[in-house]
C-alpha cells in the first residue's frame, strides 16, 4: 500500500481535507505514493499560522536562523539516499542528476542561505547638509544641519512558494531556504507532478527545531490550491516557478492586492553559434538540452542560431551526439536521457515535433517514439533543422528533448534571431573571438548570457527580460529579492 502523505500546517502534520491522489514514476508508471488535497480553507489555515509566526520568526537573531538552516541541511544529508531515490521516482530523473543536481543542490542551498541570515542588512548611506527650510529645522537653532540615513533590508513578511516540476528538490529549497534566511514565513505549494519530496523538506526542518508556521506546505492537484495560495489575504509576496501563461494568472492577482512578486517563468534559450566557434564546445552545450532532464529546464539552449559557415557541419554533429545518448530507465546505468514527466507532456513534445514537420522543418534525428522501454513517458531526443523564424516550434517552449537550428549570415542578424522572441532568460553564444562573444552577449535581451558555457555561476543574479519573468534570485541577490528596503533619516 502506498504511503499517504499529510499537509504540514502550523508545525503540524493534517490529514487533507480533500483526500489524496496518486504520484506516478514515470518512468515506470507505478504508483510512488499517495499525495495531499488541500482544501481551500487548509491553504487559508497555513496563511494564517504564517502570519501568526512571522512576528517572532522576523525578531529572531540572524545567528539563530543560521544554525536552524544549517542544521536542516545536516537531516537532509543524513537521509540523502532515501531522499534521492524518492525525487527519482516521482520526477523521472536519471541517477546522477537526482542526486547530484536535485538533492545535493537542495542540501546546498539551506547551507548557502545559513550563511546568507548573517549577510548585512543595512548600508550607511552619505551624510546630506541642509539647510532650515520649509521642512523643519534641520540642526540646532534652526540652523544647517547634517541628515545621515541608513538603507535597512527588512523581511517582506509572508510568502507563498509555488515550485516547479523539473526539480522537487533544489526549486523549492531555492525559494523557502532564502526567504526564511531573512525572517519570512512560507507557505510551500509544491508542483502537483512530484510534491513528496517537498513534504520530506518540511520534515527535515521541523526536526531541526524551525518554530511551527515558519514553514507550511499545502499541495494539490487542483488548481484551486494555487490560487488560494496566491489569493490569501494573509500572503504578502509570491515566489512563482512555471509557465508564462500560469505566472500571467498569478501577476494579475498579485496586482490587486499589491503583492510583491518574484517569478521565473518560460523560456526558449538561444545558442548563438559564429563560425569560429568550437563546435565540439558548442555542441558539448547544446546537448544538454537532450541530458539533462529530458529536455524539461528553462535555462536550456533549445534555439540554434547557426552561422552559415558552420551549419551544415553543427547539425551533423549535433545528430552524431544525439545518437550516442542512452534513452531508458534512469535508474540504469548509462541512461543519460530517462522520460519527461506524464503522459499528458510527452503527447505534448510529440504534437510539436509533428508541428515542425508540418511547418516544413527537417526532421534530422529523433521524431518517432522510442520502442523500449515499454512502459513509462519517453520521448526520442529530436533535432530539427532548415527552421525559420516564424515557426511555432521556434517560438513557442517545448520543455522537451528537442531542438531547433535557424541559420544566419552576418552577426548583427545574428543578435536579431537571437532577441526575435517572447522569452528571455539565459541565452549562449559560442565564438572563438572573446571580444566578439561579449559585444554580442551585450546586446541579447537576457536576464543570462553563457559566452562558450552552459555552466552557472551560483551567485550570479538569475531571472528573465519579457515574458521570462520579473525580479532576480539566486546568491545575495535571493535575500534581497524577499525583502523589502526601509529608509531610516535622522538629523545630527
């Protein structure tokens, strides 16, 4: 019988008002366990106790929020393996990224944001001289005074995180781990797909002693959840990872009340790859589109704006790529592509493969679902050539094993492909010329530029231009995203 997991509200564990329903593995389409159905009076309730703890909770010393994060991260290091092997069944991750890039990345950043509490929060900003004027007296007597200021970081007060299926570990820790670092309280609604692991999160930081209502997780597979976490009167803020089209739901309600927001959205990453580049490089990158996930990451290099000079060869390469990568169970080994997440997705990548054939695309590689494994939600890794720039499958987000080549000729068409999109949240270029690849890089309308790299730099700001998102998280930029800046003037 499959475990029934219950909603953490207040400090303490509720049974679901509206039941439980089934978290598939889908790379096997088993059962994993059985997931909450909060009511929408639950997520009003973990509100509530959020704003009843956040008082005590934002007086806390710096000093103690670092030992409670910290001490979290030791219990989700104690259990890493089981841990692990639960974010592998319910997010269809290969073996290596569900502990290397979904726990181990979750464990690091309750340690990053530990160090994080004890960052300054107030900046001494230059004295101004004035003089007396209509404003009052503004030094003894009436006479010129000296007006020092200080720019003080205050807690926004309640949050709501609402995480992302593409990584049930690292999203959400990415989030609550950042906000609560600077005195916040959370209410967690984790994505429906694969919430478990969120629920074992909230474990591991009511063991390490965080007070109760510091930390609520209320899930759901109906979106009546979402929307009360987002609608409660008690939420100050919204923290969104996800669709465009949802983040556009949510900004709407979020703008009738006045709550901040930080939201990482959509995106359709160019790869700006010139003629000099190092195509092994460049394909090494690309690539990962096809490794990492399935495809199923924002931050990937799906849009190949190809050089003429290099195309014909980086396709060819790419598809040579392509055939080398394992698709299978993640839990083998060797696997290096495993399924997306439902059903439901996998038609969805399937329908817009068909798409581009329709829209005159070349179907180089992939395009057929895979014969084996027999069950689960696999898609073939596809690469799709001679594309033009007005068809769907250029512009609108797969979140899929697929990618898109466009060619060009000159740079400035180039940067123009590049920027010619909805989204615009990491782009790369690959270029031989160093000064070429930034002066490009300067002119791609997004939140990140890769110049020959798909590596991150965790403590680089991380967010999108356009429909990707609003706001900046990651490194100290996170703590100042769930804060708020207060202004403290006096005369001396």
């Amino acid at each position: 019988m499959a475990t029934a997991e219950r909603l953490f509200i207040g400090g303490e564990w509720v049974e679901p008002d509206g039941g439980h329903y089934e978290v598939i593995d889908p790379a096997t389409e088993a059962v994993v366990g059985l997931a909450p159905e909060a009511s929408r009076a639950q997520v009003y309730e973990a509100a509530a106790a959020a704003r009843a703890a956040f008082g005590a909770w934002s007086r806390t010393s710096p000093q103690q929020r670092a030992v409670l994060l910290d001490r979290a991260a030791d219990l989700m290091q104690r259990d890493f393996a089981a841990h692990a092997e639960l974010a592998q069944a319910e997010s269809g991750a290969t073996t290596a990224t569900a502990r290397g890039m979904q726990v181990a990345v979750g464990v690091a950043r309750f340690r990053r944001y530990a160090k994080g509490a004890l960052e300054p929060v107030e900046q001494g900003l230059p004295p101004q001289i004035n003089e007396a004027g209509p404003m009052g007296k503004a030094g003894p007597m009436g006479k010129a005074g000296v007006l020092g200021a200080l720019a003080v970081r205050q807690p926004v007060g309640v949050v709501t995180c609402i995480t992302s299926y593409n990584n049930p570990w690292a999203n959400p820790a990415g989030k609550i781990a950042p906000a609560v670092a600077m005195g916040n309280t959370v209410v967690v609604k984790p994505a429906p797909q694969d919430p478990l692991s969120v629920y074992r999160m909230a474990a591991a930081l009511a063991e390490a002693g965080v007070p109760p209502g510091v930390v609520n997780v209320v899930g759901g597979a109906s979106a009546e959840v979402g929307a009360a976490a987002v609608d409660s009167p008690d939420v100050d803020m919204v923290s969104f990872t996800g669709s465009t089209a949802v983040g556009r739901q949510i900004a709407e309600v979020c703008g009738r009340g006045m709550k901040r927001q930080l939201m990482e959205l959509g995106g359709k990453g160019a790869a700006v790859v010139f003629d000099d580049a190092d195509l092994d490089a460049a394909v090494a990158g690309i690539g990962t589109t096809y490794s990492f996930y399935s495809g199923q990451i924002c931050t990937a290099p799906t849009r190949v704006i190809a050089q003429r000079g290099v195309y014909e060869a980086l396709v060819e390469r790419l598809a040579q790529y392509l055939a080398r990568l394992p698709v299978g169970d993640p839990r083998a080994r060797g696997t290096v592509v495993g399924p997306v997440i439902s059903a439901a997705h996998r038609d969805r990548v399937e329908s817009y493969v068909e798409l581009g054939r329709k829209e005159g695309a070349r179907v180089v590689a992939g395009g057929e679902r895979p014969s084996a494994p027999e069950r689960g939600f696999y898609v073939a890794p596809t690469l799709l050539a001679d594309c033009t720039p007005e068809m769907r499958v250029v512009r609108e987000e797969i979140f899929g094993p697929v990618v898109v080549v466009v060619p060009f000729d000159e740079e400035d068409e180039g940067v123009a492909l590049a920027n010619d999109s909805d989204y615009g949240l990491i782009d790369y270029v690959w270029s031989g010329d160093v000064a070429r690849a930034f002066r490009v890089a300067r002119q791609l309308r997004a939140g990140g530029v890769g110049v020959n790299t798909v590596g991150r730099n965790m403590e680089a700001p991380f967010g999108g231009f356009k429909r990707s998102g609003v706001g900046r998280d990651v490194g100290s930029y996170a703590l100042h995203a769930y804060s708020e800046l207060q202004a403290i003037v006096w005369a001396g």
